[in-house]
C-alpha cells in the first residue's frame, strides 16, 4: 500500500474541527500545499501505545523536525474533535496539530481504513507513518499486516533516520525545578544552549519535595537526570558538559 500511495497527492477531505467555541473546518489543501509536513496516524486518542509512545515522542523531537525543514507534524485519528482535543490537552503535545477523521474518509483515501469491530472500535486507521511536501507523499512507513496493535516503523525517530541519515537522538531529559528559581532558570538555559529538548516536572504543580527527596535523597531544586543517570544540580550540570 506505500509503494501505491508514494509519489501521489494525499486526500482531499475538509476535516471538522472544533477551536475554542467554534466549528472550524480545515482542509487538506490547508495542512499540506506548500509545505513539508510530517504525518502520523494512530488506531486511537488515548489508547496505549498511542498516548504513551507514539504521540509523546513525536512531541519531543519537534525541534529536530524543524530543523530539519519540517513546517509542520500532524497526528490523525478516526476519533472527533472532542476526543481529540481532551487528548491534545492531557498530552500536553503543543508541537503536534491533532486532526479528527472522525467519519474515516482521509484514512479511507489512504487504505488505511480497517476493522476493530472486534475490540469495539468500529473502523479506525491503522497505524503509519508518512512524509509530505507539497500535498504529494513522498515516503510511508506502514505498520506490518500483523495481530495486534504493531508500533515498529511509524515512530518519530524512524522518520528522522529517513530524513537524515545517520541521525542519533540525544540522551532523555528531565528536570526538577520550581517557579521563580533561578538557579533552575540557568540550568534550563544551558540544556537549551546544549541542543536539549528536556521534560520540566514544576514543584507544587506536577510534583512535590518529598517526590524529589525520594529520588534524590535531596529537596533543592534544579535536580536534572540525562539518559537514566541523576546529573544533580545547576553547577553539577555545568561540570557534567565540560566533561
């Protein structure tokens, strides 16, 4: 099926979409004339895979994709706008546009429209990947004919391979930090200076002390982890890249 769909233009659908308290209707001629765009589909908002992997990382690597002349990253689903905007918000995904296909036709378009009767979904979309320039598909990575749910080409990081060969990820970040810190203000200052895309878990919002205290045997903050190793503090960080 990608080797039918490459080199052709993607579907011509209007997607119903729904912006703050208004209906809005966005159409395919407006996602993808005149840019390069990343698309990626998905059996479902919030479900497994998709919530904890497939969105998620897409996400991360945004300013990879930018870099790399990416204008824009997509993600649909045959779910409607509500469902997909709920899940924009839990994911907190702000670098990924989420569209509904709620009646299937762009998924259809594509041959990717299958049958989930049998775990209730009705028809969905199965699970792909695809690179856009100008409206016309250039590359698909699609998820092999196999039972289950199989996540093993439409990743993020596959579609960077493709663009840039060669491409390695950076090592996962994650800082503690809290408002108004400024030692935590410099730490996230040199992670940015360092080509870091970092996950930022805020004091008193999305954890607490003792949350830090259990993990690091300390309460002050910025407390910073790089690839699974605790790196410390704002001056730890600093001797951690003059290595």
């Amino acid at each position: 099926m990608a080797e039918m769909m490459e080199g052709k233009k993607v579907p011509q659908v209007t997607f119903h979409t729904r912006q703050g308290d208004q209906w809005v209707d966005v159409t395919s001629a407006e996602l993808f004339d005149n840019k390069n765009v990343v698309l990626f589909s998905l059996p479902g908002a919030f479900t497994p895979t998709c919530s904890s992997t497939h969105l998620p990382r897409y996400n991360e690597l945004a300013c990879e994709f930018k870099a790399l002349g990416i204008d824009s990253i997509i993600c649909v689903s045959v779910n409607d706008t509500f469902v997909m905007n709920a899940w924009k918000a839990d994911q907190e995904c702000e670098n990924v546009i989420v569209i509904p296909d709620g009646n299937g036709e762009f998924s259809e378009g594509m041959g990717m429209l299958v049958g989930k009767e049998d775990l209730g979904f009705g028809k969905r979309s199965w699970r792909y990947s695809m690179l856009v320039r100008n409206g016309v598909i250039e590359k698909m990575f699609v998820e092999p004919q196999e039972p289950g749910d199989p996540f093993k080409v439409s990743d993020a990081d596959t579609m960077l391979r493709y663009l840039k060969p060669g491409w390695e990820p950076k090592a996962s970040v994650t800082a503690f930090t809290k408002p108004g810190c400024p030692y935590c203000a410099k730490a996230k200052a040199l992670l940015k200076e360092k080509g870091y895309v970092f996950e930022e878990i805020v004091l008193g919002r999305d954890a607490s002390t003792i949350s830090v205290r259990a993990i690091t045997g300390k309460t002050s903050v910025p407390q910073i982890f790089i690839g699974g190793e605790y790196i410390g503090g704002s001056d730890d960080l600093e001797k951690y890249f003059a290595k």
